[in-house]
C-alpha cells in the first residue's frame, strides 16, 4: 500500500524540532563545550523545568550501541541544567525536578566503575590516590536527591519509584562485586535482605498511589503514570532473585569443590533460596496487576507520545516482564536437565534408581516445556516494531532456543523454532541491540 503524503503544513512542522543550548563537559578537563541539542518535543522556551524536563526524555529515547548503552553526554547536559537550577533557586523546587536530577545521576552510574573495580584498577596501578568516581558514588547521590525531594513531598509516587529503583541498583552492584569470592558475596547478599524489603515498600507505596488512590487521574488512564524508569525496577529485582538462586547452587556445591570457598562454612543453611522465591514471586504479581488493572491505549505509536496515554506500551512491558519471569524460573530446571544429560554416561546406579531418576528427569522435562511456552507467549504479545523495544527479540529468541533444545533432533517443531529464533536475533541486530552473528551462524548450520 502507497502511503498517503502528509499535508505540507504537517510535514513542515514534523521536521523542525526545539532546540536548547547546554554545556557538556569537555573530556580532556578544559572549559565545557557549548551544544545545541534538538529536543524530542516542543515545550515552552520560558519554562525551564519544562525544558529540563523534554531534555532528560530527549536521553530517554535517544539511541543504544550494540552493547545496550546510551551516550552519556544528553546526561552530563541534564545535570549541568540541574545544577544551575538549583543554584539559581530562590525557592523550593518541585518534585518533578528532583526527580529528573535523581534519575539522571542513577543512569549516569552506569558510566563508571564500581568500587570493586576501582579497588582493583589500584592495585595493578600502584596508585591508591587515583580519582575515580564510582558507580556506587553516583547511585548514592542519586537517592540523596530523591530523599531530598520527599523530604518536601512524601507521597510523590516518581520519587518514590525513583528511590526505590536506585536502591535496587545499589544492592546488584554490591552483590555482583567480581573482586570478592562467592562466599563473602553470599553473605553481602543476606546483608542485603533488609536493604530490599525497604525498597519494595517505597515500590509499593508508589504503585498503590498510581493503581488506587481516588484522588489520581490513574482510575482514567492508569498506564499513563507508570514511566519506563519505574517499572524497570521489577526486572532489577527478579535479576537479584537469580542472583540469589546463584549464590545458594555454590553454597550447595562448596563441600564437594576441592577449592571451595572457606567463606562458606560460616554460612549455617540456605539463607537466599526463599528470599529468591518471594522476590520472583513479587516480580510475577507486579506484571499480573498491570495486565490486570491498566487498560489499553491505542498502541499504534512507536513512542509513548505517539502513542497517546501509552497504556499500550506499558502493557506489552509487563508482557515482555512476565515472559522474563517464565524464563528465569525455567532456568535452573534446565540447567538440572543439562547436567543430567552429562552425567548419564556416568551413571552406574541399579534398574530403580535408574527408573527413579528418568522419573525425576521426566517431571523436570515436562516443566520446563510447560514454563518456557508460557515464557514465549508473555513475550509474543510484547513485540512491537520499535527500536525502544528492541530488547524483547532477543528474549523471544533465548526462550525458543531453549524450548527448540527440549525436542526431537531435527523434528519439524524443533527446526520452527530454530528458524523464528534467527529470524528475531536479525530484527534485534537492524534495530541496533546486540551482535548476535555467532549465534545466527551456529543455528543456521
């Protein structure tokens, strides 16, 4: 079908864009650079929370590189006006600016090594006075600002999320420090526990202000308060449940490792796995309520703008969330499979532990079919040609992958599967998430 021209009026307009003047930083120490940077859409040029406002979206929906990153120089822009905003103040600030500064520093950790790293950089450069600002230094910033901003207005729900969110990525980073051994971080991570049940109670504060409060607009268009920043938090948390799930298999295994972590025999019991379960558990319930209680936009845009109260575009995130749900708890019942596959050459057991274990091998089979199916459907209804969804192509891919691995060699099915799995690793490759060659190569053999 020929697609209808745009009126020349709506043409013209679609081509210009507001632009605002920033400074960036430099990156050699000199004197920032003046940029003027298009926004993603039009505000008023005398409101300048309006402009910080468009500036921190204009970030939001800015490209990735083939590692997932956006670039961080709209931050260093975003920050700089917050800082000569707050100079400039005579009076309080709204929340909505906290808000933004928060945000802005918490994506900027991303651009930073963590302390572990630092430490360790150290060490090789004999230079323990070497300035690094770490990831951990802009996260704790960032709920600096947030406490800041509920200070004035606690029940501001994007503080809250915010918060809440910047908890959250301060606790994977300390459990996910490389330069400390699987025992020490295990019990980083039980440390942790009374560091999460704070952030989900801020998480959930601010979810019951947007689902249920009478006095929000959220009873009209309920999906147009939740915001891509927010809900990125209930990934966060099921990443830390694997995280979890992880720490207690080397807990199980250190008694049979002949290296093991010495860190381990301290640890009296599994401390993680039912804090694994209920923060899994808490991931499902988040996306479940969304399906459940926010009604759909009109999912024609490829952006929240487009797209009018972007209802549409929260719903298929939950689909894409509870897809990864699916996937997270089919993955250590795969693994049990995978390692029972090695070991079946091994085996030298009688006739009925042989039976009992095909027993066992069997039930673990038929669930993780039944997990991952349900994995692919979630993840099917979150497709949308937009590269701001990019990331769920490769997610439909590894759930295929691995159901396509649980068939018949060479069966119909199975070769489906395989074929629908390639085909969306290419899409998230021309949409500019990941390289996935190698991938696409193995399966095409």
């Amino acid at each position: 079908m020929v697609k209808r021209p745009q009126g020349l009026n709506k043409s013209s307009k679609s081509k210009k864009k507001q632009r605002v003047t920033s400074e960036l930083p430099s990156g050699n120490g000199g004197e920032p650079e003046q940029v003027t940077i298009e926004l993603d859409h039009e505000v008023d040029p005398d409101d300048e929370l309006g402009q910080l406002n468009a500036l921190y979206d204009t970030f939001v929906n800015s490209p990735v590189d083939n590692n997932g990153f956006k670039s961080p120089k709209l931050l260093y822009g975003v920050i700089h006006e917050c800082d000569r905003l707050l100079r400039n103040a005579t009076g309080a600030l709204p929340s909505r600016f906290h808000n933004v500064y928060a945000l802005s520093l918490l994506e900027l950790s991303k651009f930073h090594v963590s302390e572990g790293e630092k430490r360790s950089q150290q060490s090789e450069q004999q230079d323990e006075d070497m300035p690094v600002d770490t990831t951990e230094a802009y996260i704790e910033a960032a709920i600096d600002r947030a406490d800041v901003g509920l200070a004035a207005d606690e029940k501001s729900p994007d503080l809250l999320f915010t918060r809440a969110k910047a908890e959250i990525a301060l606790i994977s980073v300390k459990i996910n420090d490389v330069t400390l051994t699987p025992g020490v971080r295990y019990m980083v991570a039980v440390e942790m526990i009374e560091n999460i049940q704070k952030a989900i109670k801020d998480y959930e504060v601010a979810e019951s202000i947007i689902l249920d409060s009478p006095e929000s607009d959220a009873n009209k268009k309920k999906g147009c308060l939740y915001t891509k920043d927010q809900l990125d938090t209930i990934e966060s948390l099921l990443k830390i449940a694997e995280n979890f799930n992880s720490l207690e298999y080397e807990r199980e295994i250190a008694p049979f490792e002949t290296n093991s972590d010495p860190a381990f025999e301290k640890v009296d019991g599994p401390l993680l796995a039912e804090q694994q379960r209920k923060l899994a558990e808490w991931s499902k319930k988040r996306w479940e309520q969304i399906l459940e209680k926010v009604p759909e936009g009109k999912g024609k845009g490829k952006t929240p703008e487009e797209d009018g109260d972007h209802s549409y575009a929260v719903i298929r995130r939950a689909n894409r969330g509870m897809g990864e749900y699916y996937l997270s708890i089919s993955a250590p019942i795969i693994s049990r499979l995978e390692a029972s596959d090695d070991d079946d050459g091994d085996d030298d057991d009688d006739d009925d532990d042989d039976e009992e274990v095909t027993e066992e091998k069997l039930n673990d089979f038929q669930t993780a079919k039944g997990l991952l199916t349900k994995a692919i459907e979630y993840l099917l209804k979150a497709e949308h040609d937009s590269e701001h969804d990019a990331a769920v192509y490769p997610l439909i891919a590894e759930a295929q992958i691995s159901l396509a691995n649980l068939l018949d060699n060479d069966s119909d099915e199975q070769n489906v599967l395989y074929n629908e799995a390639v085909a969306r690793l290419k899409k998230a490759q021309r949409l500019g998430y990941g390289d996935y060659q190698e991938q696409i190569a193995e399966l095409e053999l």
